[in-house]
C-alpha cells in the first residue's frame, strides 16, 4: 500500500480533495449532529409512564394501607393483592427509569395546578414540553390499573389451573 493511505487516508489518499471541499464535508456532519432529534411515539409514551407510574404506585399503596385497617372480612386478601400490584408498578417503574436514561431522556415536572400538571423534557439534546389535566391523569390511571389487575387475575387464574 501506498504511504498516503497510512494514518488520515481519507483525505490524504485523494489527490482531488480540496482543503474546502474537506472542510464543507466536515461541516456537513458537524452539523447533522448538532440538530436535535425529535422524541418518537414511544419515547414520548415512556415520558408520559414516566409521570404516571409513581402516581399510580402511591395509590395503590395507599390503598393497601386502607385495605389493612379495614374492618372487611377479606383485608388480608385485598391488602396482599395491592401489594403485589405496587410491587408489579414499581418494577415497571424502575425499568422504565433505566429505559430513559438509555435513551438520555430527562423529565421534570415544572407547575402543577389543580387542573393539569406540565412537565418538561430534554431528549437527546431537545427540549421541550408536555401538559397532562388531572381528568387524563384520573382516567388513565384507572385503566392502567384495571389492567394490572387483568394480568395479576390471569397469574392467579393460570396459577390455580395448573395445581387441579
């Protein structure tokens, strides 16, 4: 091999290169990697998730506490499902958590009101912001949790097929 080809063979190896044509080339790349890139559809829902999941985590513990003190007959049963339903939230979380800063996304909640909450996001370098009304939240929060408890009730349902 020629010795022009050694170390920097790009540029070196190319007797047509030009010292603008090699600075535009540069320039090109510095530049589409310096614009920021817009979050997808999933990187987006793993934002909402991530604000989501704790709320729902501290319901249902809270829950699981009320089930306990209770006077009902079956606390026991309610309480240890809760638990085991804050336990299934809690994981979710904490994967979503480690998902997020894979993909070096950040969130932070900025104002919370009665009416919404607004959070902002930094995903790779783009900022930018997202709001979320208490009646989405309530809404759903309680469809997240129906299908929480869909899957514990399938666990269970399965659970007791294999043992008769």
């Amino acid at each position: 091999m020629s010795k022009k080809l050694e170390k920097n063979g790009l540029w070196e190896s190319s007797r047509m290169m030009l010292p603008q044509h090699k600075e535009a080339f540069q320039n090109r790349f510095q530049k589409q990697a310096l614009q920021p890139v817009h979050p997808t559809a999933e990187e987006i829902h793993m934002m909402k998730d991530y604000v989501l999941l704790p709320i729902m985590h501290a319901i249902i513990v809270k829950k699981a506490r009320e089930a306990e003190q209770s006077s009902e007959m079956l606390r026991l049963l309610y309480s240890k499902a809760a638990q085991l339903l804050a336990k299934n939230v809690h994981d979710d979380l904490t994967q979503l958590k480690k998902g997020l800063t894979e993909k070096s996304i950040r969130v932070f909640e900025e104002e919370k009101n009665h009416q919404e909450a607004r959070y902002r996001y930094i995903c790779r370098e783009y900022e930018d912001h997202f709001t979320i009304t208490r009646d989405y939240m309530r809404a759903e929060i309680s469809i997240r949790i129906g299908r929480y408890v869909d899957g514990l009730v399938a666990i269970i349902t399965s659970a007791g097929r294999t043992k008769g």
